[in-house]
C-alpha cells in the first residue's frame, strides 16, 4: 500500500514549535506516511526561528505576512493560497493546530477541497467570545470542521463531548508541547543573560495578545515598571514580540528601566532553557502555560481566564488579570513569600507524557485504513 499523504498547515511561532514533534514523527515513519508542510507564513522571522531551531524545510511557503496585518488579510490569503496546494496535492488528510487564524482557515480549506481534517491541540475553551480573541473562536469553528479530535487533556476531551461531537473522533493525546520540550531542555544550559542575571530574582516576562492590546498592556507593563524599580534584588528578562503595537508601549513604559533585559524572540531552545531558570514566568501566551508545569515554574498569567485550567488546577498557574495595582501586589507576593513560591513550583504536568506525536499518528494511521477498507469494500462489491 502507498503511504498516507499527510499536509501540516500551520503559520504562527506556537503552532510551528507544536507541530514540529508531528513532523518529525512523520518522517521518522516515512513507510506509512509521506508528509507534506505547508506554511502560511502568518509569521516570518518568529517562524523562522522554530524551523530552524528543529530543521523543518517547507514544502510550500505562502509568505503572507505584512506589517500590522488584519485578521481579514491573514484569513483571506491563507485561504486562497492553502486551497490551491490543497487542491493540488490532493492530501490523505490535512492537519492543523490549536486557534490561530492560520489554523481555522486552513481547516476551511481542507473542507472545501472535501479532505479529511485533524485538529492537533482540539477542545480549549474559555466560553468567552472576546476572550481570547479571535482565538475563542477560530478553535471553535475549527472544531466544527475537523474529523479528527486530538485533545491534550480529559477536560478539553469534554468540551468537545458537551458539543456533540461523536466520542469515537475524540483522543486525548497529551500536548505535544511536551514533546517539544523534550528535546530542548538541558542540564548543562548557559546563556549571557542567565549569568548576567543570576544574583537576582529573575522573572520572564512575554505579553502579546491582541486582546490586551490596550490599557492592559499599559497597566502590565506600568507594573512591572513600578516593581522592578521600586526593588533592587529583581531582574525581568523579556523577549518582545514583534508585533509593531507591542514594541511602541514596551518602548513608552521599559526602555529606560535597566532591571528590565529588553531582547528579540528567543530561539524555542533559548525560551525553554531560560523559562527552566526563571523565579517565575509572568505572561499572557498559550503555550507558555503548558510548558511552565513541566519546568516545576509558577506562571502569573496575565488574562482575566485561561483555556488551560489544568494549570490552574494542578497549582502552577495564577490568573491575576490586567489590573495594574493587582499585578504589582502578585509579584511581589512571589517574590517575598517562599512558601507560596514552592507551593506553586511543585505541581505535577498535566499535559502529558511527551509521546503525543506517536499518540497521534497511531489514530491518523488506524482511521485512514479504515476509511480505505471501507472504499475499497465499496469498489469490490
Ligand atoms: C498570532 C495569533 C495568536 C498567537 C500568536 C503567537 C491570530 C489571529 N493570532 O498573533 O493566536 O497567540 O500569533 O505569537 O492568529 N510580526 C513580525 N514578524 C513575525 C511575527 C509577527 O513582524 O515573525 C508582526 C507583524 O507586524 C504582524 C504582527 O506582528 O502584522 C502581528 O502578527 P499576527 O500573526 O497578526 O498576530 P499575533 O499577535 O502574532
Ligand atoms: N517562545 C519562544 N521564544 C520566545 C517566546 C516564546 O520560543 O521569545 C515559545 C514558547 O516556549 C512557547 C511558544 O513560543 O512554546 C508560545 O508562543 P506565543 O506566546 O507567541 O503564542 P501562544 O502560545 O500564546 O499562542
């Protein structure tokens, strides 16, 4: 039998570094499966930084970011340009991750080219529209396209059970976040800023979501501003995004602060390493709170609710929202309170194993010979 054709679409720095545990595990079973990557380019140099970081050559490259792109020009090109190599390839079956808008249309675009989908990173929920936004809902409606359910936990599993979808579609894998970090911490690790900053208490800070592109942003940042000036033993590490919006308040409210390493993205392996080093993490992203439980790093999470309550559970997530006053009192908890500090270092993983890719090819593999069993019974008869 000819092996499965399998397209990854993806276009943003956190699916790629998801995705890339897939990838490799595709090719490590080249036998069963031919594996095609596809890229939106939703992101260039943060893109490019995980391709490199775990050597991932595109097949295909849409290339379509622009400086302050809309949420219309992103989902308009992907999905021209993804339909076409759809169409072109004519993959056994296409996959996506999690909830960027690179995500929902590539998922639209398996839809029209009736190929089936897999949703890696299937069933987060906040049940709030706006929040995060347009993450909520691209998952959702990604959901509603996909045969394929991989979720990464129980709960996220029963999210998407609440919706009717059919139990028989829906895996609970792990995340494949954990994969990831698998291969990229190590004991041995250096970097100039660990040793720059290792008689303080260091905090990793990253803040970019869109919702919170207003005075959130200028209360997180005012925030740290204030503690970090206010206090001498503090060093905060922040790799900014390189959305130009972020870059113009980080300038407004950090750049004169020297307690405050304001640097590019980091390399996935530089993040990883740094995030394992840190006091603790204060953030808005995603993925950072699913890697956080397993580096035994407490993560202030800076939203009004997490899609990753499993964080929240196991106690190594604190939701503190965007109030400027209420970001300074958690900080300084953190850092003063060591009993606290420890309580929230010693949670246990909830997302895994770090065998999710495997996971996850053994149901693509089993449901695309079934689906050929049941053509081929067809054609026979
Ligand atoms: C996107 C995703 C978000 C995800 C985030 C991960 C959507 C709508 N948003 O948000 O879900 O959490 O990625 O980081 O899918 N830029 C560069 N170079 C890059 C990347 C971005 O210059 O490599 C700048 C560009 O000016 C771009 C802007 O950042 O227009 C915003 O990028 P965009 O992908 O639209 O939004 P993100 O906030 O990154
Ligand atoms: N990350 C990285 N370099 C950085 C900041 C983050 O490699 O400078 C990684 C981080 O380890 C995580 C992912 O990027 O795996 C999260 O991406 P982001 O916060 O941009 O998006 P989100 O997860 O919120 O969608």
């Amino acid at each position: 039998m000819k092996p499965f054709k399998i397209m990854s679409i993806f276009g943003t720095r956190p699916e790629a570094i998801k995705m890339a545990p897939i990838i490799k595990e595709l090719e490590q079973q080249q036998d069963v499966f031919e594996s095609i990557v596809v890229v939106t380019g939703q992101h260039r140099e943060m893109l490019e930084q995980v391709l490199a970081s775990f050597g991932i050559t595109p097949d295909y490259n849409l290339d379509i970011m622009a400086e302050k792109q809309t949420l219309e020009s992103i989902t308009a090109l992907s999905l021209n340009g993804l339909s076409e190599i759809i169409a072109k390839e004519r993959p056994h079956m296409v996959l996506v991750h999690g909830d960027t808008t690179t995500s929902f249309a590539g998922g639209l675009a398996a839809f029209y080219n009736q190929v089936p989908l897999g949703h890696v990173e299937a069933g987060l929920r906040t049940h709030d529209k706006y929040s995060p936004f347009p993450e909520e809902i691209n998952r959702g409606m990604t959901g509603v396209l996909a045969d394929l359910h991989f979720a990464p936990t129980v709960e996220s599993a029963k999210n998407l059970l609440k919706e009717n979808k059919s139990a028989s579609n829906i895996f609970v894998t792990g995340n494949t976040a954990i994969d990831a970090l698998k291969t990229t911490i190590s004991d041995d690790y250096t970097h100039p800023l660990l040793e720059q900053t290792k008689h303080k208490k260091m905090i990793l800070l990253t803040c970019h979501r869109r919702e919170n592109l207003n005075q959130a942003m200028d209360n997180i940042f005012a925030a740290v501003n204030e503690v970090t000036r206010e206090r001498d033993d503090v060093a905060v590490i922040f790799p900014v995004h390189l959305n130009p919006e972020i870059r113009e308040k980080v300038a407004k409210h950090l750049y004169a602060n020297e307690n405050v390493h304001l640097i590019g993205p980091l390399e996935t392996v530089d993040f990883h390493n740094i995030a394992n080093h840190a006091d603790f993490i204060m953030t808005d992203s995603g993925g950072v709170q699913e890697e956080a439980p397993s580096l035994d790093v407490p993560v202030l999470v800076l939203r009004d609710n997490t899609e990753r309550p499993e964080g929240v559970d196991a106690g190594t997530l604190k939701v503190i929202g965007t109030n400027k006053e209420d970001i300074k009192i958690w900080m300084n908890r953190l850092l003063d309170d060591d009993i606290l500090h420890k309580k929230m270092s010693l949670a246990t993983n909830p997302y895994g194993d770090g065998h999710a890719a495997t996971k996850i090819l053994t149901h693509i593999h089993h449901y695309l010979t079934e689906q050929y069993k049941l053509m081929y019974n067809c054609i026979e008869r």
